[in-house]
C-alpha cells in the first residue's frame, strides 16, 4: 500500500475486537449500571407514577346510585377525603406510617366509571367505582390491599348504622298524640303501607333472602293477615264502628250545623216547656175540664221527646271527646235541662259503651302492628348485616397501573449497562482500534 494513502477508519471488527477485550470489565460494568438504572426505575421514576387502582361496586345497590339506605345522599368523593382516610388509618396499627397527608394532596381519585371496564369478572349494571392511590405510600401490595379495602368499606359501615337506627316507629308514636279517631286509623292504615313498602324495597336491595329457612317474601306476606286475624277485628270492622260511634270526619265537619241544630232543639224544648207551664196555671185554677188535662200530658210527654233529641246530639258531642264542662258552653239553657249528674251519667255511657269498646279495639291492632313492625326491625338489620359488600370487579381486587413495566426496566437497563460498559473499553483502548491496521502499513 502507499504510505501516502490516507487512513479510512476502523473496521466495524476492530471496535468488536476492543468493546470484548476486557470482557470481566465489561460485564462488571454492565451489571452495575444495570442494577442501578433498573433500581432507579423502579423505586423512582415508576414508583412516583405508579398507582393502585382497584373498581368496586356495592350491594346494596342504592350506594350506587348515590343513595343511603335511608335515601340520604352518599356523595363517593367522600371516600377519599381527609376525615375518612384518617378514620381508616386510625383503625389499624399496620396503618401508622401511611402518609395520608401527602395522599390527600392530589396523590388519591376516585371517579363513577359507567361503561364497561375491560378486566371486570363480574356482569353487573350497576355504576362501577375506581379508586386510584399513588403505590409510593405503601410499603407492600399487601398493606396497599388492606388499606384500600378498608377506605372503600366505610360507606357499607355507615349504611348499616343507618338501618339500624330506622324503627319506622312514627305513624304508632303518631297515634299517642292523635285525638281524633279519623287520623288513628288513617295512622294505622299508614303504618301498613311503610311496613309493605320497606318489605319491597329490603327484597329489592337484597333478593329475597332465607332467615332461618323462611324468604322474606313469607314473612312479609303475613301483613295481609291482619285484615283477616282471627285474634282481632280487622282495620276494615275498626273504621266502620268508629263511624257508628261517630267520631269520624262527619261529625268534624258538620260541628257548627250539629251546634245549629242543638241550638234549634233547645229553643223548641224551652218554647213547649213555656206552653207546659202555662197549662199547669189554668188546669191549677180548676176552670178547665179534663180534655186540657189529656192535651198536656201529651205535651209533656212531646217535650220528653225533644229533650232526648237534645240528649242525642249531646251524647254526639261527648263521643268526640267533648267534656260535660264544654258541653255545657254549647248552649247556656243546657245546664237547665240536664243536672250535672244526669250529663255525667251519659259521658260514662258514652265512654264504656262507644270509647272503651274503640279504644280496647285499637291498642289490639297496635300491638299487632308493633309485633310486626319490630319483627321487620329484626330481619332488616340482620339482612343488610350480612348481605351488605363491596363488589370488587378485579379478581385480584387491585391492580398496578402508569408504572413501568418489570420486563421493559429490566431491557432497558441492560442495554444501558452494555453501552455504558462497551464505551468505557472504547475509551480505555481507543489506541488498539488502529494498531493492527498500522503495523500492517508499516511492513509495506
């Protein structure tokens, strides 16, 4: 070859020759750059993207429409403010050094996913939650899972204190401050429909489940029985006697006519009794024959009829719970007619004969209803108790997501330590790359 010809370069095997020259060096070199960049990676930059990301509904189902049992408002934002992460971190001594400060500062989300989520195991048309927390706050999958069921958990918590605090005791508390008959039994026939009502909407929370081998269903069709209960008068007989009794909205309503025709009555009695006494002063003067003796008779005896009337319409007033003193204010003359000894002689009649006989009637039917009514309180509590869950749609319950993938750190890192390891030989035996080639030149 000519000695002036100029050099071209290295053949691609002379830089091969020298990047495998020191082979221990190279491999030396790439393991620890490996093993650093894949634990930067992975503790660093994965670490601070990564998250655990976990999607879950609830049973019941009114949590996923918003709703709790008592149809309050749930608001699922609230699973992940501060109050509720400390309540769980509190909840665990395996919790303590959980910085729940740093993840409520925007390194936690839940949102209401709608659609159908890829991975679910489960169908379901209910609205599906998912949960995010940043995966750099727990020192395990494990803590991670524990904490995050337990977040997720607390709404279930609250429901069910929320049932057991509903008695549905207000229409029977109602009914111990009610004073007209009406509003009792409309009290009752409520009383009927919440239980029915809560019946339906229990079955339709939870299906109809098995409570020491009876359905719901069974029980709550005992309700009906009460109309037809061998043990009591139904509420059907209960409101047609206290119509006989009249104590129902008629009498409410025509009061002031029923005082009119009192008023009316009363005029009548007095004006006859007017006539009486006129006929007593001429027969006593003894210039009348007998025929005016048989006409007042019959007067009198006319005038015993319209003091019973007037005695009806009284007892009208003393069966709705009319005292013998508010008697007496209806009209002024009534203290004239009747001594308080008679007017009391019919409030106690009123009261054993039309009171009494209700009021016997309605405590029965009462405890019937409050029979039932705890009897619902029971099966209720015990169903959501048992039957309330977090429906989870990942079988794993939580899944890792936006970190780097184990396998891709791994590629990369590797590679990193090839090229950071050949470099260095290139650089220690750059001199090396032209030697052969210029001993060759030399020997020409």
């Amino acid at each position: 070859m000519d000695k002036n010809e100029k050099f071209d370069g290295p053949f691609i095997s002379d830089i091969f020759r020298v990047i495998f020259g020191r082979k221990i060096l190279l491999c030396v070199v790439t393991l620890v750059v490996a093993i650093a960049l894949a634990l930067g990676l992975k503790f660093g930059v994965s670490r601070n993207k990564a998250e655990f990301q976990t999607a879950f509904s609830y049973q019941p189902t009114t949590l996923n429409q918003g709703l709790y049992y008592d149809n309050s408002n749930f608001n699922y934002q609230t699973l992940i403010s501060y109050a509720n992460l400390e309540n769980v971190k509190n909840s665990s001594e395996e919790f303590k050094d959980i910085n729940i400060n740093e993840i409520v500062d925007g390194n936690i989300s839940i949102s209401l996913d709608t659609t159908d989520l890829v991975e679910k195991s489960i169908e379901t048309k209910d609205n599906i939650y998912v949960l995010s927390i940043k995966s750099k706050y727990f020192s395990s999958s494990a803590q991670a899972i524990k904490f995050i069921k337990a977040l997720v958990k607390e709404p279930i918590t609250k429901n069910n204190e929320i049932a057991k605090n509903l008695k549905y005791q207000a229409n029977l508390d109602a009914i111990k401050n009610s004073i007209y008959v009406e509003d009792q039994i409309l009290l009752l026939e409520n009383q009927v429909t919440v239980l029915e009502t809560a019946y339906t909407k229990l079955i339709k929370s939870f299906g109809d489940v098995v409570l020491q081998g009876l359905n719901i269903s069974n029980v709550s069709d005992g309700l009906v029985l009460l109309q037809n209960d061998s043990n009591l008068k139904s509420l059907e007989t209960l409101l047609n006697n206290a119509k006989i009794y009249g104590y129902m909205d008629e009498f409410e309503k025509n009061k002031f006519s029923l005082s009119q025709d009192l008023d009316s009555v009363i005029y009548d009695y007095e004006l006859n009794s007017q006539k009486i006494k006129s006929v007593k002063e001429l027969i006593q003067n003894a210039t009348l024959n007998s025929q005016y003796q048989d006409e007042l008779t019959k007067m009198v005896s006319d005038n015993e009829d319209v003091k019973a009337s007037i005695g009806t319409y009284i007892n009208k007033f003393l069966a709705h719970g009319y005292s013998v003193s508010q008697v007496k204010e209806l009209n002024s003359s009534i203290a004239n007619i009747f001594t308080d000894e008679e007017l009391n002689a019919k409030l106690v009649s009123v009261n054993k004969g039309n009171k009494e006989a209700y009021k016997e009637e309605l405590n029965r039917v009462i405890d019937v209803l409050k029979q039932y009514t705890d009897t619902f309180n029971e099966i209720e509590n015990k169903v959501i108790e048992s039957s309330s869950n977090v429906i989870y749609t990942y079988a794993s319950i939580t899944k890792q997501v936006n970190g780097i993938n184990n396998i891709l750190i791994l590629l990369i890192s590797l590679l990193t330590g090839v090229v950071v390891g050949a470099s260095i030989n290139l650089i220690i035996d750059h001199d090396k790359i032209y030697q052969k080639q210029s001993t060759s030149e030399n020997k020409q």
